[in-house]
C-alpha cells in the first residue's frame, strides 16, 4: 500500500501504538494533531503530524485527501467527570465527522475504534459482538461509546463509506498507567489493599493494534470485532500479580455494597466540591457489573493471536519500574 492512512488520537495511549506499529510496518502515516505537543509526540514516532480536530469537519477533510485508510481512534475515556457534555460531543459527533469527512475526502476504508462497553452486554453474561443490548448504560462513556459506534455504521450505509469497528476490552500493556491500570499499580503499591470480587476482561496494547491493522485489511464492513484476549475475576488477578512481582501488603475483599455507598458518598462530596470526582456510583457500577467478553472472532476471522495475560501484566510492570511507579519486583519474578 503506498498511500498514507491518518490516525486520530495518534498521541493517545491506543492510537500512539497503532501509529508506531504503522510506521514499523513501513507505512506512510499522518496522524492528527490537535495542539503543539500532540504535534511534536507524533512527530517523534516518524508519523507526519498534521492539524486538525475531529469536531472540525473541514480540517478532517483535508488531513484525510489521498488517505487510502482512516483509522479513527480520537476519543475520551473517563469517569465521574461533572459534566459529561464534551465527551459525548467529541465521542459521538467527533466519530460521526470521520464519516462524513471520509466520505467526502474519498476514503476507501475506515477502522473505527469502538470499545467493548458499546456491547452492553446482560449482567452476567458473555459479550459477543451480536449480544443483545441491555437497553441501559452503566455511565456516560458507555453511552457515548454505543451511541458512537451506532451512529458510524448508519452513515456509512448512507454515505457509501466501508467501515469496521474493532471493540478492544480494557487495554493494557507499556505505555499504559491510567485508568484500570492504574488500579492494578495501586494494588502492587500497597496503596489498595481492599477490592471487590468482579470479573476482567482486557487486551495486550500490542495485540489492539495488531486488531486495527487486521480489520483494515481483512475485516468486513458493517461488522465489528471484540478484542479481548483474556478474562480473570480480581482474587485471580491479585493472585497473579502476587506470582509475578510481589505485594506490598495483603490485599482483602469487601462487598460490594460497601463499595456502593462508598461511591455514592464519594460523588455526592464532588458533587458539593463542583469537582470531577474519583470514584462515584457510575464507576462502582461499572466495576460491580463486570464484563466477560469472547475475543475469539477476531482470531477466526481476521487471524489476531493474542498475548497471555501473565505476560502482559509482566511488560506492564517492569515498564512502570523503570519510570519508579511501582517498586522493583519482590520475591520470584517470571523473568529476570
């Protein structure tokens, strides 16, 4: 392929891998850049930064002509935030103008990256990429995110553009210690030693963009792609981690209604503060859902192999040791 692709959110935790990975491959890729550091981090990956913002339809436009691939990563994760009006704006019409920018730049393709919580999979089931929506949303994001996805595929059957979603489960891996990686660094730290029991889905950052790339040229329109590689409830996890590096203090279960009113006071005080907060009761409702998602077709029909999850956790940790946010291993490590 000798025409460039772009990539939105290129300076992003799951678009800067996908931009590394295009350049490793040999690709000529743009990535857009919404500011001056954005800029100068995709700059620095060998990607040709280019202005743009995906709320603006025109700057999409041009950034996109002569692209023959649009991967559309751009978007915002969060939780708890006190006012979720901007991230559904960017999420949903920012998605929405990749679209309709493709469409008029002339693109062949666009891989649009989704998230398994656009699933909405039944509490206690398995997500699959036709599970049945539950007909509600544990918070914002997950709103945003199935609003999103539904929105790109009924432009591109309007507007005549190929589009295939990939639906990555919780991404971690180098490069990742935010989010709920930050909740497994604060585990080994010390810093939480009461969880709840709930279940885990996730996928090796390398293996995300592994997906992307494979959607692009195998994937079928209209269709989406759950990655997940592998799905371990927290005592599983804390084992795990106790296995490979070691724990600072023991590590104890609380039920989950504690858990509830600890999320509704905590929100309740943000609420008061007029502050984002860090925990409230969409995120403990998040967390007490849990999510099992079947990665599997992704692998039949696009070809992904995905990481272990030992191994993931492994490079996620001695990438956190060498920038010190967590202690070196103690006790047997999985490699030295």
């Amino acid at each position: 392929m000798t025409e460039p692709v772009l990539v939105t959110g290129g300076s992003g935790i799951v678009g800067r891998a996908l931009v590394e990975r295009l350049v490793a491959d040999g690709r000529r890729v743009r990535a857009l850049a919404r500011t001056q550091s954005s800029a100068e981090a995709i700059g620095a990956t060998g990607a040709e930064p280019v202005p743009g913002d995906v709320l603006d339809l025109g700057s999409l436009v041009e950034a996109m002509r002569g692209c023959s691939t649009v991967f559309h990563v751009a978007g915002v994760n969060a939780m708890c935030l006190r006012d979720p009006s901007e991230m559904l704006r960017t999420n949903v019409e920012g998605s929405a103008n990749a679209v309709r920018a493709a469409a008029a730049a002339g693109v062949v393709r666009v891989v649009h990256t989704s998230s398994s919580a656009a699933i909405g999979e039944a509490s206690g089931s398995v997500g699959r990429e036709d599970s049945p929506h539950r007909g509600s949303y544990l918070s914002a994001y997950e709103r945003s995110k199935h609003l999103a996805e539904r929105r790109v595929f009924e432009l591109s059957r309007s507007l005549g553009v190929d589009v295939v979603a990939v639906n990555p489960s919780s991404v971690q891996g180098p490069g990742r210690a935010t989010g709920s990686a930050r909740l497994l660094l604060e585990v080994v730290n010390g810093r939480l030693p009461v969880l709840v029991r709930t279940t885990i889905s996730l996928v090796d950052i390398a293996d995300c963009s592994a997906g992307h790339v494979l959607a692009e040229t195998r994937g079928t329109p209209g269709e989406r792609y759950l990655l997940s590689g592998a799905t371990i409830t927290t005592p599983e996890a804390v084992d795990l981690l106790d296995r490979i590096w070691g724990l600072r203090r023991r590590v104890r279960f609380a039920p989950g209604g504690i858990a509830t009113a600890a999320g509704e006071l905590a929100g309740a005080a943000a609420k008061l503060l007029r502050r984002d907060a860090t925990l409230c009761p969409e995120a403990v409702r998040t967390l007490l859902h849990g999510h099992r998602y079947d990665g599997s077709k992704a692998t039949r029909a696009l070809g992904l192999r995905y990481t272990p999850v030992e191994a993931t956790l492994l490079r996620t940790l001695e990438w956190c040791a060498r920038r010190g946010l967590v202690p070196p291993a103690q006790g047997r490590r999985a490699r030295t």
